[in-house]
C-alpha cells in the first residue's frame, strides 16, 4: 500500500502527561497512536504489583487514560498500540474488552505474547520481540493491540509493516521506521522536552506537544507535531532524541541492525524534519533479555552539616553510624554545597547522604534509621536530619543478557483468540559493530586565541541509563564546531571534566551525519537504576553537567543556534 503512515505517541514512559492521549486524538489527523510504558524500572514495578496480586502486571493507569477517548479513537478510525501490558498482556486485554463493553462499545483487541521467560530464580525476566507480531494483530483487523516487552520502537514498526506490506528482507525500510519509533517513542523529548536549549524554543519548553512520525512506504519519515501544540520539531531537537539511550552506530534490534550512522536529517517546513538515507543490515540471532531480581532492601538518611570543619564532622558521623549497625553495606556521599561565610544556614550547609542497602529488612529499616536520629543530641554542633526515620524499601537490580530467537515463542493473539505464532526472521548474522573511535586522531583543533567559557555555549548533550551503563550523546551546532569537537572530546577530555567517569570503562563512537559524539560509561549506575545510590541515578543531568564545565573555547567559534544552511544534516 502506498501513502503516508501517521503515527502519534501519546506516552514515553509510565506516568507520563495523562491527558496526552485525549490531546493527540483531538489535536490533528493520525492513523496509529501509540503509547510506550515499560523502562526497566516499570518491569521491576509491575513484577512487584504482580507479587501481590497475579491479575496485575500491566500499567493500571492506561485503562484509566483509554476509558476516556476508545469512542474517540473507535470514531476516527485511529488504531491503538501500546507495550502497557507489561507483565501481562493477556490481563490487560481483557480488562480493555470489559471495559468496552461497559462503555457500550465494540472493540477489537489483540495481543502479543510470548516475552516472559521461566526463569524461577528471577522476578521477572523479558525477551525484547519484534515488531511482526504486532502487524499480524493489525492485519487482522484489531483496533487495539496490546504487547508485552517489545523493544519500544517496534510500536511504530509494526504498524507500517501492516500498511506496507514490508517484508524480512525489507531491511532498509524496517531501520528507517524503527529510527521514526525510536524518535517519538519518548514523548515530548523530540519536540523540545529536556532539550539543551529549551530557552530558545518558541514557548520556551513550557508544554511542549506530543510527537508524530510521518511514515513512507521506503522507511523514511517527517516528524513533526500538532499544529498549535508547545515545542518545537527542529534538527537538534530530533538529534538530542537520536543519541538518547544508544551505544554504537550499530542500533540492534529484534527485526534489523539500524545503522545510525547512516541517518540523514533535513529540515521540512516549520516543526516538520525529514529523515532519510538509513540502512538495515539483518538481525542479530539472538533477543535481548531484561532480567529484574529483588536485590534486598535499602533506606537512606540525610545530615545538614552547617559552618566550619565540614570533613571532620563527616567523619563524626561516619565512625557514629558505623558504630551503631556495623559497616557492611553503608555508602556516604558528601556533598559540598556549603559557601564561604554564607549568610543563611542553607547556603552554609553541607550534607552527608547516608545510604544502607542490606538483605535484611530489619537492620536496613528502623534499625538504621533510628540510630541515625539517636545522633541528634550526642554527634557534631548543629547535628540536624533532613527526614524523619523510615522503614527500609526493596530494590531491584537489573541485568541483561541474551537467548536464541528461535527459543522464544513469539504469538500475536488475534481478536478471534486465534494464536498465530511468529517465526523467528530466517537469515541473522552476527553484527559487524563498529569499534569504539578514540577520538585523538581527529581534525586538527581550530587553531587561534581562546576564552573560557561553558561547553554548553556550543554543544548540546542528552544522557541517560541502560542498566548499570550510562550514555552521554553531545552534538556540535555548526559544523565549524564539529571539526573540533571530535578532535578535542577525547575518552581522556571527558574523564577530566566528568571525574567520575574515570573509573569506569567508556567507549566513544561518532557519527558524523550528526554532528555528534556518544560515549558509553560502563557500571557507572552499579546495579542499575532500582538500586542506585547516585544523586542522578538515572544519568539524566549528566549531559547537563558537563555542558556546565568551564573550558578553552576556540574564539572563533561563536555560540547560539546553526545557520539555515547548517542545519540540514
């Protein structure tokens, strides 16, 4: 079939904007709307609601979100795809079909399943699937199709398989649609949310609308928003989502090897970027596995400590706490955000973070706190705690690893009941992924006077997590500053500006098409988000962070937004 596939999103994650679904369906034209609801730490989420009730596992709040615009949808003939069925796609629907049939309404729902493995010693263990199961749903005629742990890109895949008939061996179509899923399946990331320069958009990021992938039938796609909606579609706005959450230029997934490096972008119009030029490569012959295990139990107490001898209070503290439950399993953070002969006790304070994760409940809950509260009276001048003590939380840890494709029995469950298993995609390979680029053979640095001055003037950067791993893309604005930004950000550079990454093992590649650099900061997170005693446990403000650092600027190069020329990447 020919013509353009408009595909919306209305969710990134679980507990995003809840009117997001009524506003996509009312706010312009679409075909599909889709919404993604599983991060990693929602899977540990529903396995936990799942442990208390075996009906749960899938995220509540969505039926709530669909009660209010299924006639909507049902009217305008837009097609519902969503992963929400989390742990239990079965479960959610048949709570979609009752609920329209207490609406008076007649729905066709469907279901992909087949993700969960038996792993008796996990919580919760997911293979990542494909994007053909949901096409066979929408084949069939569904108007809903409810998945379990697809990769979140297949959300938009399947539908243009479905519209465009596109085969396995369809490999450049299949990468440049999963670019287009990849691209809106954050929400309002790609249309100006946590983007580096919120500042210049036209609302100045105050509610940026929702995204929409304009689908054609070779792969490619414009994205773009609503008219009249918050943000805007820019190419860095697209770029900042396209370096999010990715390692190398080889983006493996279920269906395709998307080459990234291959990705062109061009602006189309006003809010409106085309992307074009990807190549897809086959498939690896194995399917990601996200496994969530209860890692035991955590809790945690904060210290102001105000005015002089800042170390040895901490210190203080430290022998105190230590003293009174033992040291195993304790972590403390010093964070220095006191200032010389401050005027007010906030900006004179500093606080110790305390943090205790323990496999025993008891000693990590009230056991901890309350000996931390105990100190109040017997520890440093001016001993005061942020909080009241606490009971001790689970955790989670998170850890990924991999099955034959073959082994997982992919099954899209037909409004009918009819179960149609899906085979594996017949030819895979074992990607050739590219090497990490050390960077230190680059351009030759823009040569001339410097002046210090904040890399973020020139750069704009998005980070966040992947289990224990972090990921920091950076772009340039012109490509004046890319010649030295992939000169100068070397592997070396960055642990000198990012101290804490310089434990850790980092790979660097680049992608030029882009203008932008992405590194891989391996077990920075420890054992992942759920577990994670970092401020930034997720990574997010690093990108921030190291925009902020103060550096020798090339004077030549001037900051603010690329020519018009520039911009077509």
């Amino acid at each position: 079939m020919t013509g353009v596939l408009r595909v919306g999103n209305a969710s990134g994650f679980y507990g995003d904007r809840s009117t997001a679904w009524r506003e996509m369906l009312d706010g312009g034209e679409l075909d599909v709307l889709t919404g993604d609801y599983l991060a990693e730490l929602t899977m540990l989420i529903l396995g936990r609601d799942r442990l208390r009730d075996p009906g749960l596992g899938y995220a509540k709040t969505f039926l709530r979100q669909l009660e209010g615009c299924l006639g909507t949808a049902l009217d305008r003939g837009v097609r519902i795809v969503t992963n929400a069925g989390g742990l239990n796609p079965a479960g959610l629907a048949a709570a979609i079909g009752a609920l329209a049939d207490r609406l008076g309404l007649a729905v066709r729902v469907a279901h992909v399943e087949g993700d969960a493995l038996a792993r008796p010693d996990a919580l919760t263990a997911n293979a990542y699937l494909g994007a053909f199961g949901i096409a066979a749903c929408l084949d069939a005629g569904a108007d809903v199709v409810v998945t379990g742990r697809v990769t979140d890109a297949s959300l938009a895949v399947g539908p243009a398989i479905a519209r465009f008939g596109w085969g396995r061996d369809d490999l450049d179509a299949l990468a440049g649609a999963t670019v287009a899923g990849h691209l809106i399946e954050c929400g309002a990331q790609v249309t100006g949310g946590n983007f580096s320069f919120f500042t210049e958009l036209p609302d100045g990021g105050h509610r940026p609308g929702f995204p929409i992938a304009e689908i054609h039938p070779d792969g490619s796609s414009v994205l773009t928003k609503h008219p009249g909606t918050g943000g805007a579609v820019t190419v860095e706005t697209v770029t900042a989502q396209l370096v999010y959450e990715v390692g190398g230029p080889d983006y493996l997934g279920p269906d395709v090897v998307t080459r990234l490096d291959t990705v062109r972008l061009h602006p189309d119009g006003p809010d409106r970027v085309r992307v074009d030029g990807v190549r897809g490569t086959p498939p690896p012959a194995t399917l990601k596995v996200g496994v969530n295990n209860l890692g035991g139990f955590r809790n945690a107490m904060t210290f102001v400590l105000c005015g002089l001898d800042i170390p040895a209070k901490a210190a203080l503290v430290r022998g105190q706490v230590e003293a009174a439950v033992g040291p195993d399993g304790l972590e403390f953070t010093l964070a220095r955000t006191d200032h010389v002969d401050a005027v007010d006790t906030e900006t004179a304070s500093a606080l110790l973070h305390v943090h205790l994760r323990d496999g025993d409940r008891a000693r990590a809950g009230r056991a901890f706190s309350a000996a931390a509260v105990e100190l109040a009276l017997a520890s440093y001048p001016g001993c005061t705690l942020t909080t009241l003590p606490g009971d001790a939380t689970p955790y989670g840890v998170f850890t990924a690893d991999a099955v034959p494709q073959a082994d997982v029995p992919h099954v899209a469950v037909l409004p009918d009941g009819t179960r149609l298993p899906v085979p594996p995609p017949p030819r895979t390979v074992a990607p050739a992924v590219a090497g990490p680029t050390p960077g230190t053979a680059g351009p030759t640095p823009v040569a001339g006077p410097t002046r210090r001055g904040p890399l973020g003037e020139l750069v704009g950067a998005r980070s966040g997590d992947k289990g224990g791993d972090a990921n920091l893309g950076v772009w340039a604005r012109t490509d004046a500053t890319w010649e030295w930004l992939r000169g100068w950000l070397t592997v070396d550079r960055l642990a000198e500006l990012l101290p804490e990454t310089a434990a850790s093992t980092v790979e660097r590649y680049e992608l030029p098409n882009l203008r932008a650099v992405n590194f891989v900061i391996r077990g920075l997170l420890g054992p992942g988000v759920a577990a994670s005693t970092r401020f930034d446990p997720q990574a997010k403000a690093l990108g921030e962070l190291l925009r902020s650092r103060i550096v020798d600027l090339p004077a030549a190069l001037t900051p603010g937004p690329p020519a018009a020329g520039e911009a077509d990447r």
